[in-house]
C-alpha cells in the first residue's frame, strides 16, 4: 500500500489547481498547487513535497485508508477531494479539487472527469489488513 500512497501522492502534487490541506484539529493550512512542484522525494515511509513558496513531510504510515469523497461545501456548494486518514478516520492531508472559478456552485465536466481519473485509478486504496 505504501507504493501506490506515494504514487497517488506524486500524480497529485504534479495536478495544477489542486488545493493540499494539512493540519490537526484547529489549525488548517491550505496549500495552492501549480503542478511543477520542485521536488516529490520518499525516504523509508517520509514523503517530502516541495513547491516554491512552501512544503511539507508527512509520515505515510500514519495513512490507513484513502478516501474519495464528495461533501456539503460553503453554503449550497460541493466539494470533491482526496483525504489520505489515520487509522482514527481523521485527515492526515487532503486534496479538493477546486472549481475553475470559486464563484459558481457546480462543477464542469472537466472537472469532474479529472477526479473520477484518479478515483477509477487509486480508489482501490482502502484500510491495511
């Protein structure tokens, strides 16, 4: 399961217009993807995902499942995203998947079609045995 984490984790970090969150409890940061990050490394169960401006590392093996999910949003909008959860069912990161314009309530087509790409490839992800 690490393999395919790493690779999900790589495919999304080169996917322009991604938001990444991370955070715990009561701090959230939002992370704005332009898809060339500088560096996506891996060092036992590490990853490190580098973009000008910020970065981060995260222990993969504090992910027990990856989720694909859609949720009630702001007001009456949608939101799509990727949650890789801890083995208490709490986001580690995320990935949404934002609307080309955050002022329309619906997504497009293409939009749409990107997540089931990577839904259809990776959602086989489920919890450890």
């Amino acid at each position: 399961m690490l393999a395919d984490i790493q690779r999900l984790l790589a495919d999304l970090a080169r996917t322009p217009a991604l938001i990444c969150t991370v955070g715990r409890d009561t701090a959230i940061s939002e992370l704005f993807l332009d898809g060339s990050p500088k560096r996506v490394d891996f060092t036992d169960t590490w990853a490190a995902v580098e973009f000008s401006g910020w970065h981060i590392h995260v222990d993969l093996a504090t992910i027990v499942r990856v989720r694909f999910a859609e949720a009630q949003s702001h007001a009456d909008s949608t939101s799509l995203f990727i949650s890789f959860d801890d083995v208490e069912g709490k986001a580690v990161m995320r990935f949404y998947f934002p609307h080309a314009s955050h002022t329309h309530r619906v997504y497009t087509a293409e939009e749409l079609e990107l997540f089931g790409r990577f839904k259809g490839q990776y959602e086989g992800l489920g919890a450890r045995d």
